[in-house]
C-alpha cells in the first residue's frame, strides 16, 4: 500500500476528506522524525515505538573490488512493534 492509497483508505474509514488525512499524516510523520533528531524515542500505546539505534564504525569489505573500507558510525530510525500489533498480524 502506498502512501496515497493509504491516505485514501483511513479517509474512507474515518468519513473524514483525504486532505485532512494528508495533513495529518504529514504532521504525524515530521512530529516522529523531529523527536528521532533530538534523540527522543517515540512511543504509539498498542501499535509500537519508534526510537533511534547507534551502530558502530566498523570494518567492511567492497564487494566490487575486494578492498577493506572503514564503515563509519551512524545513527539508525527503529520501529518496534507492540504487543497488539503482533498479535493482530499473528
């Protein structure tokens, strides 16, 4: 599914326009990204949490050339499902 279909779909659910699902979306979305920047973990009761991961450098391999290449460090977004979401899917 993407973006604008899921846009479509909660509208649909909701009785509410698309626009007003977009905006939403769009404020949920930058409101996440915002608090991952600031190194905040985010957290949706029964659906899951959002928090940032810290990886360490790291020595890796070019698979093109075989050359050893130093892989910094990064921080990486992360989604943990909760507990009613798994079972849900289950």
């Amino acid at each position: 599914m993407k973006k604008q279909d899921f846009i479509k779909a909660v509208a649909w659910t909701a009785g509410v326009s698309q626009d007003a699902v977009s905006r939403v979306l769009t404020s949920m979305i930058d409101t996440i990204t915002a608090e991952l920047k600031a190194g905040r973990e985010v957290n949706i009761t029964g659906f899951g949490a959002y928090k940032v991961s810290k990886r360490a450098s790291r020595n890796g391999v070019n698979p093109r050339t075989g050359e050893s290449i130093k892989i910094p460090a990064m921080k990486s977004p992360v989604f943990r499902a909760g507990k009613t979401l798994k079972e849900a899917v289950r």
